[in-house]
C-alpha cells in the first residue's frame, strides 16, 4: 500500500517515500505531527534522523542507538563530510 499523505510545508512522504511504503496513513499523519515543531523552527530532517526513529518506533533499534547516531551525525556535518544513510 502506497502512503500519499501530505502536509502543508513539511512533506516527509515526498521526501522519503520509500520510508513509509506500507505504514498507515494515519500513523504516518501522527509521525509527520510530530515533527512539526522542528520543522516551524527551521529544522529539516535528514533522512537518516526519519529513518532511525521510525526503526526506534518499530522497535529494530533502539533509542541510544537512534541518539548514538544523531550525535555522529551532527559531527559529520559540522565537518562537512556526509553521513552514512543521509544521501
């Protein structure tokens, strides 16, 4: 089942579609809710940040995992290198 949700301004589906290839629409409606309030204040999430708290919210990673990651994450870009997932 393909997820076709959208929202205004913040549209994580046609960022990563792939991501949410058989999700139901409305858990996908409540992930995108939540990452609202990042967004407004400017952030945008990579995808890999998508990726890893959808797999923490699945259960196949865990949440220091997820954290472990965002800290790497964050050091690659402040070197300007690329991060793993992140294309």
């Amino acid at each position: 089942m393909s997820v076709t949700t959208q929202k205004p301004g913040l549209d994580l589906v046609g960022m990563y579609p792939d991501l949410f290839e058989g999700l139901d629409p409305e858990y996908v409606e409540g992930f995108i809710s939540d990452w609202g309030n990042q967004w407004l204040e400017g952030w945008v999430p990579s995808r890999g940040a998508v990726a890893d708290s959808l797999a923490v919210e699945a259960g196949t990673m865990t949440p220091e995992e997820a954290g472990w990651r965002a800290v790497e994450r964050g050091r690659a870009r402040r070197a300007g290198l690329p991060y793993p997932g992140d294309e």
